[in-house]
C-alpha cells in the first residue's frame, strides 16, 4: 500500500503526508485503520523516522489521525473535520485575495491564542516552547532554510490550534492547510521574514508560560501583522 518517497530531503515529510491523504481519498485507509509503527512506515516509505515523526504531527493537525498513547496512530473518523478538509481542498487563493485570507487568519488565531492560554496544559506550553527554540538554533543572523521554516511554523500555529480543545475551530483551520502552505511559501521567500517570526513566536510562547491572555493575543495579532506588511 505504500511506496516509497522519492523527492528531495526537504520536501519528503509533504509527500508523505500528501500520500497518506490520498489513500485516505482513495478508500485504502479507512476510519479507525490503525497506521504501521513509525519504524516500519519509514522503511516501508524509504524516509527517516523524523519525517515520518512530521508527517504524522501535520496530519493529526488536519484532524486526518489520531494519536493514542501506547495503542499508535489511527485514522480518524468521519466528522466534520472530514467535510472541512474536502472543501479546503478545492479553495484556492489568488493572488489579491491573500489579504482577505490574512484577515480571516488574524480573527481565528487571535480567537485561538486566547483559547489556548486558558486551557492549554503545561506540558504542552513546554512542548511549544521546545519547538520555537529548536528553530531559534537554526536561525543565522536572520537566515534559515525555508523549508524548515514552513514546516516550523505549520507546527507551532498547529499546536497552537490544538490546544483550544475546539473540534470545529480546528476542523476549519485545518482545511485551510494547503491554503497556508502556499502562502507560508511565500513569505519565507522574502528575506529576514521566517527569522523574525520565528522571533515572533518566542513572544507568543513566552506571553502563554505565563498565562497571559492580553500579551498572547497582543503578541499574535502584531506578528500576523508583521506578515501582512511583508506581503
């Protein structure tokens, strides 16, 4: 059923993803299938275990698997996330519509920023944190490799995301996940941009350890900004 993926280094933890999603489409993987261990998927993928590790983050933010600890990782089951996702597939942006795109990012990631602070756990805000600074030690003067950078950041606004504990706001969220993407790979394009939100985020996470609900939104709204002034 899988095959192995052949691209570049930076792009394999997409296809993966990409791949998973169309035997998903295609009725091979079912609603409550439990995916092969990490180790066999990557030998089976011909991929490291952290592509694999990214892949399957990035999926279970689009709400497409699951993750139960010590039972492995399991395709969801059809709910709205489901619907969400097919619609999102045929939304495309174009080029004088990413400001009504940022828009909307800025209405649902303010909303959730607050969200999260409220009710993530701290095990979580740790884990955010590990993931800002793990980029931060990537970054070189105000360079860093996009690809990680869009991969970075697909995580962290993902986790973000998650923490709402909002099934529909995610669902909605992960729909727009290509949408993102595409624009993720156009602000990471422009130099010093991936960097400083990298920077951004380092705020963001700050302000949420210490359950600060007005400095989080505060620090998410001027970084969507930020990327807006960019654009």
């Amino acid at each position: 059923m899988f095959v192995p993926v052949v691209s570049e280094n930076i792009n394999r933890s997409q296809r993966i993803v990409a791949q998973i999603r169309s035997l998903i489409a295609e009725g091979k993987l079912k609603p409550g299938d439990r995916l092969p261990p990490e180790r066999e998927l990557a030998q089976l993928m011909n991929v490291s275990r952290t592509s694999v590790r990214e892949a399957i983050q990035t999926l279970a933010t689009m709400g497409m698997v699951t993750i139960k600890k010590g039972q492995g990782i399991f395709i969801a089951q059809n709910d709205v996330s489901s619907l969400m996702n097919t619609l999102g597939e045929f939304l495309v942006v174009k080029k004088d519509e990413v400001k009504e795109l940022l828009e909307v990012r800025k209405v649902l990631e303010t909303q959730a920023i607050g969200l999260a602070v409220e009710r993530a756990t701290d095990e979580e805000i740790h884990a955010l944190r590990g993931i800002v600074e793990d980029a931060l030690v990537q970054v070189s003067g105000d360079d860093i490799d996009p690809a990680y950078a869009r991969e970075h950041d697909a995580r962290f606004h993902g986790a973000i995301f998650n923490a709402t504990r909002n099934h529909i706001l995610i669902a909605i969220v992960s729909s727009l996940y290509h949408v993102y993407d595409r624009m993720r790979s156009r602000t990471t394009a422009i130099p010093g941009r991936a960097a400083q939100s990298i920077r951004d985020h380092l705020r963001i996470v700050e302000a949420m350890a210490r359950r600060d609900k007005e400095a989080a939104v505060k620090a998410m709204l001027e970084h969507i900004e930020s990327v807006d002034r960019a654009l």
